[in-house]
C-alpha cells in the first residue's frame, strides 16, 4: 500500500519506519521542506517529499501533526485526492500547545473539529497510546501479550483497513464506534494510555464518562510530571504512564 505521512515528529516517523518494515510504500513530509528530512528519511526507509505530494497516489493519509498546525495545511490539499483515501487523525488537543479551541472545549470530538478543517472525513486511531509504544509494538520488547487500540471513524471499509494496518505493525484494532464517539478515547478517557487488551479497550470506551475526561486528564497530567524524571528509562517510562492512567483514567 501507498502511504503518505505529513509530520516528521515522534508519531509520523515511528509510524513510517513502522509502516515501511510491514511492507508499505511510505512518503513523509514536513512543513520545512524535505531537504530537511534527509536523517528522518535515512532512518525510516520513508521518502522524503513536499506536503502536495505526501498526499498524491497513496491509499492513507497520515496527518502527524499538531492539533494548531491542522488548520494552517493548504486549503487545496485534497483537491483532486479520491474520496476513497483514508485519512489518518493521531492527533490529542493540548490547549497549552494548540491554544483554546472553543469548539473542542465545548465539547466538539477532536477529530470531528480535524474533519471539518481538512473537509475530509478521518479515522482516529493511535492517539491513545506513546510513541514508544508504537515503537515495540509487536516486537520482543513488547511484554505486555498483546495491546489493543481503538479505531473511530464514520465509514466501515476505511476502519477495516486501518485495523487490518494497526495489526500489521503489531496491535490488535477494536472498532470504537464513529468519529462524534470518537472522545471515547481522547486524553483522560479510561482507554487513554492504559495499553489495555482488546477486551479491555472494549470495556474502557463503556466506561467513559465525558464529563470526567477533562478532570481526570488534567489530573493524571500533574501527576505524570511528579513521577517522571530525566534518567527514567523507557521500560519504566511506559510502566509508570501505564499505572498512572490505569488509577486515574
């Protein structure tokens, strides 16, 4: 398959060079140009391209980017693109990143306020878990059996094929419904970076309580910031954030 990746950041490139080892044809742009992609490129197998063409022949699109930047991609970037290519939303609102967004913290799914931007329709997956865990997926330093991601979006074949990748780069997909379900699994949801099993991720998304999301992801926040220090390894990374949103979330 053909993918095309815009954003060269933590999740866009452990998903290219994670996509690349599972066979794909992979493209990944940035907003500086590709000329500043050479490293990037070198340690993916990705190639380094223009943002117009991240989104040329590909079946998937890929939008890495900050939740702030969406709304400053070109007006025109789909214009000609196939209403049968899949667009990717990975991305979590921060306002302290993005700013206040009224319509997100009115309530608005984050990916129905990305949709709208891009005027495409999005299937959100890989926002509720780390790009280190991305990063093992699948491989022997994965010791957790086996981890469950949910898959959002409003049109049944896309979300087939987005689970059939998910699978393909070492997580099982469960379907988490249409994009407005979408906040099922936003950050502060019980499904946000617990790294659950498939029938654990299926449990959390019911449990979810909309009003509580904002509440308990700020609070898991303070204490992700307690707990974490400089010299903690990624191993007791991942173990430490998974406990945390496991007690919070």
């Amino acid at each position: 398959m053909n993918i095309g990746i815009i954003g060269a950041g933590a999740i866009g490139s452990t998903l290219a060079g994670k996509l690349v080892k599972a066979g794909h044809t992979v493209k990944i742009a940035n907003s500086r140009g590709p000329d500043t992609l050479g490293d990037v490129a070198a340690k993916t197998g990705a190639t380094a391209v223009a943002i117009a063409d991240a989104v040329k022949d590909v079946q998937v699109v890929v939008i890495a980017i900050p939740l702030k930047n969406v709304a400053t991609l070109p007006a025109d970037l789909f214009a000609g693109v196939p209403e049968d290519v899949i667009v990717i939303d990975p991305n979590n609102y921060d306002a302290n990143r993005d700013g206040q967004i009224a319509a997100i913290d009115a309530g608005q799914p984050q990916s129905r306020w990305v949709s709208d931007r891009l005027g495409r329709a999005v299937v959100k997956v890989f926002n509720n878990t780390l790009f280190q865990v991305i990063a093992i997926a699948g491989t022997s330093d994965d010791t957790t059996g086996g981890i469950a991601i949910p898959v959002a979006g409003d049109d049944a074949r896309q979300k087939a094929v987005v689970i059939d990748l998910v699978k393909e780069i070492g997580f099982q997909g469960v379907d988490a419904g249409s994009i407005d379900d979408s906040w099922h699994q936003q950050p502060g949801a019980p499904v946000y970076l617990t790294d659950y099993d498939a029938n654990g991720v299926r449990a959390a998304l019911a449990r979810a309580d909309k009003a509580l999301i904002p509440v308990n992801r700020d609070k898991g926040f303070v204490q992700f910031g307690q707990q974490l220090k400089a010299d903690t390894t990624q191993a007791d990374f991942i173990a430490i954030v998974r406990k945390i949103s496991r007690t919070t979330f």
